[in-house]
C-alpha cells in the first residue's frame, strides 16, 4: 500500500519542524545523487571518447604491410573495423552527455526551483505561526498577572471596608481600574488565541500541500533517474554490440583466410628457383712434381737459416690469424710446404695459395713423404 508523506512527518509540539526538517535534508539528498549521477556520466562519457579517439589513432597503424593474400585482407579490414569502433566510441559518448547528462541536470535545476518556492512558503508559515505563538504567551502571561491585580485589589477592598470612606472610595477607584485592566488583558488573550490558531491553520494547509508536492517530486525524481539508468545502460549495450558487430566483421574476413593459399601466393611472388647448388669435389693442391724456386728456398735477411727436409709438406691441424704481414693465416686442413724451421716455435713457408710467411709449428702436422 502506498504511504504519504503528510500522514508521517508532523509534529507533537506545537512549534515543532522535525518533520519538514526530514523532508528537507531527503530533498536535499535526493538533489545531490542527481549530480553526482550527472557527473558519474560526464566523466563516462569523456573516457569513451578518449577511448574513440585513440581507437580512430590506432586505425592509422602500419600492420602487415609485407603480407599476403587472405591474410593481408583480413588485417586491412581489422584497420577498417578498428576505425568504425572509434567512430561508434565517439558517437555514444556525445549522446551520454547530451542526452543523458544533459536532461538529468536540466530535470534536476528545475526540480530545485519548483522545491525552492514551496519550501519559502512553508518556512514564512513556519515563522508566522512561532510570532503568534509567542504573542499569545505574552498576552497570557500579561492577562494572568491583571487577572492577580484584580483579585489582590477585591481582597483589599473587601479588609478595608472599616475604614473612613475617603480610603474606601481610593480603594474601589483601584479596584475598578484592575479590573478594566483584566477585562482589556482578556480580550487581548482571546484575540491573540484567535490569531494563533489562525496561523496555525495557515501552517497546516501550507505544510499539507508542501508534503503533498515534496511526495510527488520525490517520485518524480526516482522515476526520472531510474529512466535515466536504464536508457544509459541501454546505450552502454548497444554501443557495445555495435562494437561487436565490427569484430564479427573482421572474424568473418579471418574465416576466409586460406594458408595454402598465401603460402603458395608467397612462393609465386618471390620465388628464386628449383636447382640446388652442386657439391664441391676434394682438390688435392700438391703435387710430388711441384718445383719451388731456389730463390724461395733462401730465406729471407730476417729469417735464420735452419734445417729443413726438401719438400717436407704439413697441413694445417687448427685456425690461425696471421698477426702482421710476414705470417699467414690457416684454416684447418690448408697444405703447406715448409721452407725453413726458424725455431721450434716458427716455422716459415709457402701456402697452396701461393702465399709465403711465418706460422706456428704448433698449428701444423708433418705429413710423411
């Protein structure tokens, strides 16, 4: 059963505003989850269009420029796609803050003014009805003490009746004043009791109908931001399955991608031939019929002369990196003849190449003649 607010929020004590006092603070609570509602979508609204915006950024990204065939097709429209969904990403922004933000903070201002006027009116019904009240306490309290006055100057007539007619007379002339006085207070107090319950009718009727309109904003306030967050989750939805429907575009274009069909795309293009490179046959560089030049027997005036077999052939066991002009370099099996044994270190020659120098004697095996 539906309640309502002006069989709930009264008072007990006469000058009593507890009850306006909570329909005020909920008006108030209600105003601030309108912004902060309005806010929450202002800045939802700006991180999908940063989101668009970088989106429509990461469009222009160089991605598979050096592919093929139905790959390549389906990395052209991921470029596309991811266009389109920045697009969408910018276009659900702008109706988030036009027509979400905008219309719940427009609802919002004009729920504030109607609010406004009505509670003015209270609050001078309110202050109205506290002066009355505090009239007739005074009116009250003023018609008490006459009605004292009055009673005091009857009893001190009334003791004093013995006494010489002169003082009589003084003390009847005093008791009629009080009494005047009382009378005048009396009618003061009626009036100021009229007058009260006068306003407090007023304050009535005013408070009535201001719980009669706070109840019926309250609702319209709920209605509105519930209609507000299901039309803003409503757009979060179909944004994002306008999005989805962008992906389904790019899943569509990858089921067509063929891999033979790229493959031999691929080998189309940029192939460079069937035949093998032919195998290279053992050469044997030294010959037994092989004359060395005198001249290249002589060592050379920074060699010393030492014993050397004729013809003594070596091969070479390791690698070796000739340190200066005078040596040569070796590369494991490279044959050699031997034209002087400077030392057990050094030994100098003559490469298959042609080429003569120093080497190391460690580097090298002496084949048997």
């Amino acid at each position: 059963m539906q309640e309502n607010f002006v069989d709930h929020f009264w008072g007990s004590e006469f000058n009593s505003t507890t009850g306006f006092e909570a329909l005020t603070q909920r008006m108030k609570q209600g105003k601030q989850t309108l912004t902060d509602f309005t806010e929450y979508v202002k800045k939802r609204s700006q991180i999908e269009q940063r989101y668009g915006k970088e989106m429509c950024q990461l469009a222009n990204s160089m991605i598979g420029r050096d592919e093929f065939g139905t790959l390549h097709n389906g990395l052209e429209v991921l470029q596309s796609e991811t266009l389109e969904i920045g697009k969408v990403s910018i276009y659900y922004s702008e109706i988030m803050l036009d027509t979400i933000e905008r219309t719940v903070r427009e609802f919002r201002d004009v729920q504030r003014e109607s609010r406004k006027k009505i509670e003015d009116g209270v609050r001078k019904s309110i202050k109205h009805k506290k002066t009355s009240y505090d009239h007739m306490l005074k009116c009250q309290a003023t018609y008490q003490k006459a009605c004292i006055d009055s009673d005091k100057s009857s009893e001190l007539l009334q003791q004093n009746m013995t006494q010489p007619s002169k003082k009589v007379e003084d003390l009847k002339q005093k008791m009629k004043r009080a009494r005047q006085v009382a009378e005048t207070s009396d009618k003061e107090y009626s009036e100021s009791v009229s007058q009260l319950e006068e306003a407090k009718v007023m304050w009535e009727k005013e408070y009535t109908s201001y719980c009669q309109a706070m109840q019926t904003l309250e609702e319209a306030r709920i209605a509105k931001l519930r209609s507000a967050l299901w039309y803003y989750t409503n757009t979060c939805s179909t944004c994002l399955v306008e999005i989805d429907s962008h992906h389904e575009e790019v899943r569509k274009t990858l089921e067509r991608c063929d891999i033979t069909h790229d493959v031999n795309m691929f080998i189309k293009q940029h192939k460079t031939g069937r035949q093998k490179p032919a195998s290279i046959p053992y050469e044997n560089f030294y010959k037994s019929d092989v004359k060395i030049p005198l001249a290249e027997n002589t060592p050379t005036e920074n060699h010393r002369a030492g014993p050397v077999t004729p013809y003594e052939r070596v091969v070479a066991l390791y690698d070796y990196v000739a340190q200066g002009p005078e040596e040569l370099s070796l590369a494991q099996g490279d044959l050699l003849v031997v034209l002087e044994k400077i030392d057990e270190v050094w030994w100098y020659g003559k490469h298959k190449n042609g080429s003569t120098g120093v080497f190391p004697a460690s580097y090298v095996h002496v084949m048997p003649l």
